[in-house]
C-alpha cells in the first residue's frame, strides 16, 4: 500500500479546525504565561515571606513535574472540588502556567538587571515604587526578554499537542481521528507536521516584527 | 510660603553609610531665584547631599526644608511615602548619566508623570510636552527614543522631564560631565535659561567657568564638610581655605 494523497482534500476541513484550535490555545497560553511571568516575578521579589512561599510551592509543583500529569491534574482532577473547567480552558491554564513558571526566573533577573538610575528617575518626578515598577522597570526588563520568551513560544505551540489528551480537538488529535476513519496515518500525520511547521514560521516572522519594532524603544 | 531667604533649609545635615560618615553637619540656605554651585573633590560627598535633599538617600540626622515644609519628616510608612511622593514632585533632578526611560518616546518621556501624578488629558499633555521641549530645544525630535539621541540631547530631554512637573527647585548632579566635550555648552545653555527665569538650583559640578558665569553662591565641599562659602568672586579668586587653594590649583590647572 502506497502513499495516497488523494484523501486529503476530503478531510481538509478537520485538519484547518485542528489548525485553529492549536493556534487558538496556543496564543491563549502564551498571554496568560506572559503576565503569568511578570506576576510570578513581582511576586518572588517584591513580596513578603508569607505570600512568597505559597507561590513558590505551586512553582516548584509546575517545574518539577510532567507537563502530561498536570493536564490531567487540572483537566480531571479539579472536578473532584467543585471545578469543571471545558477541556480547552484546562489546556490553556495547564500551558499557560507551566510557561510562566518555567521562566519567571528570566523575567527576575531581566527586573534586576535594569539599571538602578532608571528606578531612581522615577520617584525623582514623584512616582511611588508601585508606579516606577509597573511604568519604568518592568516594561524594560520585558523587552529585553522578548527574544527568549520568542523561542519559548515555539516550544509551547509544540507542546499544545498535548492537550489532545484531555480531548482538545487540536491539530494532532484532529490528525489522530482522521487516521482513524482512513487509516492512512503516513499521509496525514505528515499533513499535521506541515501545518505545525506553518505555524511556526508564521509565528517567528510575528516575533521578528515585535522585536523590530521595539529595537528602538531599548 | 515662607521668608524668601529660607526657602530651601538644609540644616545640621549628617549621613553615614554604615560607619562612613559622608556629610558631617551641613548647614546651608538657599533664598528663592538663587542658583548655588557645590563643588569639591570626587567623593566628598557633593552628590549624597544632593540626594538627600529628594531624600533618594535619606539623611541620618537633620532637617530639609523646602518652601516650609520638612522633607525628611518622621511619619508611619505609608503617610511618608505619600509626602516624599508630593515632594519629590516639587523637586526636579537631573542626573550625570541622564537617566532617561528608554522604552518612551522624548515626548513620552516628558508627560508621564504629568498624566499619571496630575491628571493630565493627553491633549494638555502632549501640549506641555511641546512647550517643554521646545524650551530645550528639541521640539524636533519629540518623538525620538533616546537611543536615537546624542548625549547632548539626552539631556536636555531629561530637563524638560524634570521642569515639566512645574518643580520649586531643581538639581544638578554633574549634568555635563558624561558629555562629550562638544556637547556641553547645548547644555549649559539650557541651564543659564533656567536661571534666566529665575528658578532656584543646586548645581553639583566641575565646571568653574560655568559656575562663575550662573551661579549666586559657591560651596566647596571636602571629606564631608562645607570648607569654603561665598560669592563666585571670592571663592574662586580670593578664597580663605588651604584647601579650597589647593583645590582649584589642581583643577584649574588640569581644565586648561
Ligand atoms: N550608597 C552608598 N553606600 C556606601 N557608600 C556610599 C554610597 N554612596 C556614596 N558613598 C560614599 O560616600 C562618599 C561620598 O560620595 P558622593 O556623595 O558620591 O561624592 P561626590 O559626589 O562628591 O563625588 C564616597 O566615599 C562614596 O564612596
Ligand atoms: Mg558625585
């Protein structure tokens, strides 16, 4: 049995679905790990002990354990108290938190690393320490974290396929499902593989025109 | 509103970080309208007594008063922060290395505290911004980022950040001196058209030619101590002090 990929047009439909939902989710997570971050490293470094260290646990929760089981954890397990989130939100949250946890650490050191004049300019025209973070510092220790958090997001739009697990109709279970009416698991998992890799360079030239733009701004 | 003469107190200052006492019992005032030049070795303490008069290193003995009211007053964390907030709005700096927020625009630059402290519409604050800029000369380059900017420029943005909060007094930490030697005189001139208005300024510096030419009054500071007072006349051509001698032997000597 040889290739065959007269099939494709048929199924077409499902895979682009697919292909929304993983855009969808995967844009979703990378905004709620964006402020995510930010909100995780305001918190580590400016907050007292007893607000600090509950954080703390859930990052180490998220840094130090699959990803998988953490889908599951939310998707499946939350139920038990009371929380039942649809499939897709788990994912996002699950995604979402696990970015920002993993590298909250760079925003850190990015706030840190912002020269102390900057902070100084700030309460000299009279801004409160809460105003020169969110106005002054933490603007710039943002920006000059965009390229690696750029290739962070590549790594999540990868690691969206694993929300297919708790049944998110995104482009690899849209892929799986197909194979499934055809059982040509070659050509469309093949298919799944070019439109992952559309994505991505749609998002790298997405990224290239942010970094561009704020090159000045630095 | 207070005498005229004691618009800006500044009285048995004292400050040590940790056991190194850098100002040792500063007393000095300034009258509204007048310009005071502070100059001295490096580390005798020129720009920690700029800093505590906005408090951004706070004293360890003393008071500071602006227009009558204590800088540096004791209150409960959370009224303190409010008053040095307030007066920190009442006193401009500007810094050697400008300090300019790189992710705004000039023009950005300039209005954001106005917007967020004042209440400024953009219309009004966009308009202040242009008159601001305008006055330093850099209407032009309004929507530049700084790092599209000379040094030169970069300053003269950070003045008009400072004087766009309409401030009682202004300081000067060594303005010029990161600049490019043919950058300072853009500057300075901004600076003699602040006199020309009449603002009251506290002017660290090494320029003695500059400080002549504006100031009303020169302090040279040493190890901490206010040595030598007087008129520009005096103290740089007549001055008391061995030390305020020596000094300007050597930096005279070293500017020609
Ligand atoms: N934050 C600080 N911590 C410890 N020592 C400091 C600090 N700031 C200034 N100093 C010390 O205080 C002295 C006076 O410094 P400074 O006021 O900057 O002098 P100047 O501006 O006259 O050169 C120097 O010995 C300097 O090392
Ligand atoms: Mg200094």
């Amino acid at each position: 049995m040889g290739l065959d990929f007269s099939v494709v047009p048929q199924y077409l439909d499902i895979i682009l679905l697919g292909c929304a939902w993983t855009i969808g989710i995967t844009l979703a997570a990378a905004v709620l790990s964006f402020f995510g971050r930010i909100i995780f490293a305001v918190i580590a470094l400016y907050t007292p002990w007893v607000i600090r260290q509950p954080f703390r646990l859930i990052a180490w929760v998220f840094m130090g354990t699959p990803l998988l089981l953490q889908l599951f954890l939310i998707y499946f397990g939350l139920v038990q108290i009371g929380i039942d989130l649809p499939a897709f939100l788990a994912g996002i949250i699950g995604l979402g938190l696990h970015f920002a946890v993993y590298n909250s650490e760079l925003i850190q050191t990015a706030i840190l690393s912002v020269d102390k004049g900057q902070m100084e300019a700030a309460r000299t025209v009279g801004l409160s320490r809460g105003q020169a973070l969110r106005k002054v510092v933490i603007p710039q220790a943002v920006r000059s974290v965009i390229p690696p958090i750029g290739n962070n997001m590549i790594a999540l739009l990868k690691d969206s396929a694993l929300v297919s697990v708790i049944g998110v109709s995104e482009l690899t279970l849209s892929a799986q499902r197909v194979i499934g009416r055809t059982y040509r698991p070659f050509e469309f998992y093949l298919m799944a593989a070019a439109f992952y890799y559309v994505i991505n360079l749609g998002m790298e030239w997405v990224l290239r025109k942010i970094e561009r733009r704020i090159s000045l701004s630095r | 509103m207070t005498d005229q003469k004691d618009f800006v107190q500044i009285r048995h200052a004292q400050k040590a970080f940790g056991k190194l006492e850098v100002l040792k019992d500063i007393s000095l005032n300034v009258e509204r309208g007048q310009i005071v030049a502070i100059i001295g070795p490096s580390g005798s303490g020129k720009s920690t007594l700029l800093r505590a008069i906005n408090d951004l290193d706070p004293l360890t003995g003393g008071e500071i008063l602006l227009d009558g009211v204590q800088v540096n007053k004791t209150l409960p964390h959370r009224q303190y922060e409010k008053h040095i907030n307030e007066m920190r709005q009442q006193i401009g700096m500007v810094f050697q290395h400008f300090n300019l927020f790189p992710h705004l625009t000039a023009r950005e630059n300039v209005t954001m505290a106005p917007k967020m402290l004042k209440g400024l519409s953009t219309e009004e604050a966009d308009a202040l911004a242009e008159e601001q800029l305008d006055k330093v000369g850099m209407l032009e380059r309004i929507d530049y980022y700084p790092s599209q900017l000379s040094g030169g420029q970069k300053q003269r943005v950070a003045i008009a950040r400072a004087f766009a909060m309409r401030p009682k007094l202004m300081l000067f930490d060594e303005a010029t001196s990161a600049l490019d030697p043919e950058l300072v005189d853009e500057v300075n001139q901004v600076m003699k058209t602040l006199a020309e208005e009449h603002m009251t300024m506290i002017i660290v510096t090494h320029e003695m030619d500059f400080a002549a030419a504006v100031c009303d009054r020169v302090l040279f500071m040493d190890q901490g101590v206010v040595v030598e007072e007087g008129p520009p006349e005096v103290v740089f051509r007549n001055p008391t002090q061995e030390r305020t001698r020596e000094f300007l032997r050597k930096h005279l000597a070293g500017a020609k």
